[in-house]
C-alpha cells in the first residue's frame, strides 16, 4: 500500500508510460491518484499507467515525487526512455530513469537506504554552501570545496555547463532520515568511444568509461556510511545501466583518508600522474589514479554490500548527528 512518508522522486517529461510490477490495486491506485502531481490519464489491465500533463504549479517542472513505496526504479530493456518499470520490494541500489537519450539531459536520482543522489540545480547553492559551512579548513585540505553562497553557486554552475557538453552528472548528496543536503558528488570525464560499425557497442549513446569525483560531505556525514553508499549507488548505475569498462578514481597524492577509502571499496592503484590537476591548494597536483575495470565489480560490489550491511546492523540508518 502507498504510504505518504515514503517518497521517490521520479524526474520524466510527461506525457510517459510508468509500468508497475505488480500491478496497483484499485486502492493503491486511488492513493497514487490523489497524492502525485501527476494527471493519470489512464490505468490499463496489464499495469501500464498512461501519465499525462503536470498539475498546477508543478506544470514546467522537470520533475515530480509520487509518494508510494516503490524502491526500484529501472529502465527497460528496448523501451522507449520515458518509460520505466517500478518494483515495489527490497532494498535497491539502483532507482534510474532516462528523461533524454541525450547525455546534456540525462538526469535521474540514485536512492539508497541512507541516501539519495539528486541532480543538481542552481537552487542547492544554499544548502551547499550550508553544508561546507560545517567543516574545518582540514577536512576539505584536499578536495575543491564550495565555501559560501558566492562559491557554491559558481561551482554548480561548472557542473551544469559540464553536464550540458555531455562529459558530467552531478549531485547533490541528500540524507533521507531529514532530507538534508550533506554534500555533492558526480560522474565526469565521461567518455564514448567511437566503436567500429559492426562491433556489439556500436552507435551506443551511454558513456563508455567515466571517473567519479568532486565528493565532499558536511563534518556531520563523516563515518556515517554515506560515501559507501554513494559509491555503491554510482558504481552500480555506472557498470549496470551504462555497462562502462572502467571507473577511474582520482585524489591528491597526499590526501592519505581518500586514498584509504578508494583502495577499501577495492580501487586498484595504478600510479601516481605527476602535476596532473590544479589542486586545492593552487599548486600542481600529483594524483593518485585507482581504477575498477567491469570484470572486477562483481567483487567490488559484494565488498560494497557487506560494508553496508555490517554498518545498518550497527548502527541502523543514517541519523544528523547533533
């Protein structure tokens, strides 16, 4: 049954098809009637909602929520990219769904138990900049962090422009227990590879290799279990859906915490690039460059799992610390 205090951003252009597995009772399908800001055209026997026009306010926006308890969201096999298939049971760390087969236009929402990874829009400078406010010049030594309105607000504007030229997806990091922004994250260096006609990945539209990166967290998210799940939750979108060959990982060569945690999640070191990027302290960085190749998820994902299990056995799910 559909329960108002459990709710999953769904980001379509409609009108789309949303197909339910299993299909929604008639009080199910009441429920979902009243509480979306969606127009159901139609509910037909095989579970097909037909979604029509926006409602009211929401009517030019990108998205909506639809306030029922369904975990996963995924798209279909050889279906049209505003269609998805929605399961109702379990945990999932995958909830994606294609409004464009463009990449300047793909936005969707990864959804953990702790987490969920939001596109990120100009309006999150606020609460970015909210959340930097909590942490110490030594927690972000290393990594480009926006401090203030001014900063945060120029730093979403380059991933934006990022994610318009098809070579980034950025989030802002939401924690489910308050829907607090605690951070951001994103995929970039997307690559497509110009495959030979013929070959099985040719004239594919989804990245072929991509780099994760510009992660950050409030002092509060710390050695909470966020940034495992964000990893599972991306890693898993990234080999999964997109099918990559390679995630790459980079961090200051210095920054001795992220390269524990890259080679924790199984990263596989591969060098050190000297003078490879600006780093955040205005001088060139030497990165270290951790790498996982598609044949190595199955273990990556497994050691993944089992970092979050024994840390929601411990400790439950992820709470503001006070």
């Amino acid at each position: 049954m559909c329960a108002a205090n459990a709710f999953l951003q769904i980001p379509v252009q409609p009108p789309c098809t949303l197909v339910l597995d299993p299909p929604l009772n008639d009080d199910e399908f009441e429920k979902l009637s009243e509480q979306t800001e969606f127009a159901i055209v139609e509910r037909q026997s095989d579970g097909t909602l037909l979604i029509g026009e926006l409602n009211g306010a929401m009517a030019n926006s990108a998205s909506s929520e639809i306030n029922c308890q369904f975990s996963s969201i995924s798209k279909r096999s050889g279906a049209a990219s505003n269609s998805a298939h929605i399961a109702r049971a379990g945990f999932t760390a995958r909830a994606a769904i294609r409004d464009s087969e463009s990449m300047s236009n793909d936005r969707f929402i990864l959804t953990g138990r702790m987490i969920r990874l939001i596109p990120l829009e100009a309006s999150h400078a606020d609460f970015l900049a909210a959340a930097s406010e909590t942490g110490d010049a030594e927690l972000y030594r290393w990594s480009p962090v926006p401090r203030g309105a001014a900063e945060a607000a120029k730093y979403i504007a380059t991933a934006l422009a990022w994610q318009q030229a098809g070579t980034a997806v950025p989030f802002a990091i939401v924690r489910a227990a308050d829907d607090a922004v605690i951070g951001s994250t994103r995929f970039w260096n997307i690559e497509r590879w110009a495959w030979p006609e013929g070959h099985p990945r040719h004239e594919r539209t989804d990245p072929d290799v991509c780099e994760i990166g510009y992660t950050w967290f409030s002092q509060d998210a710390i050695r909470t279990g966020a940034n495992t799940e964000a990893k599972l939750l991306m890693l898993t979108h990234a080999f999964e859906v997109w099918q990559v060959l390679r995630v790459c990982l980079h961090t200051d060569a210095r920054n001795q915490r992220s390269r524990a945690a890259i080679e924790r999640i199984g990263g596989k070191f591969e060098g050190i690039l000297r003078a490879h990027r600006m780093a955040a302290d205005f001088t060139p960085r030497d990165s270290a460059r951790y790498s996982i190749v598609a044949a190595e998820w199955p273990e990556v994902k497994e050691r993944l799992a089992d970092r979050m299990a024994a840390r929601l056995d411990r400790f439950g799910s992820l709470r503001p610390r006070c």
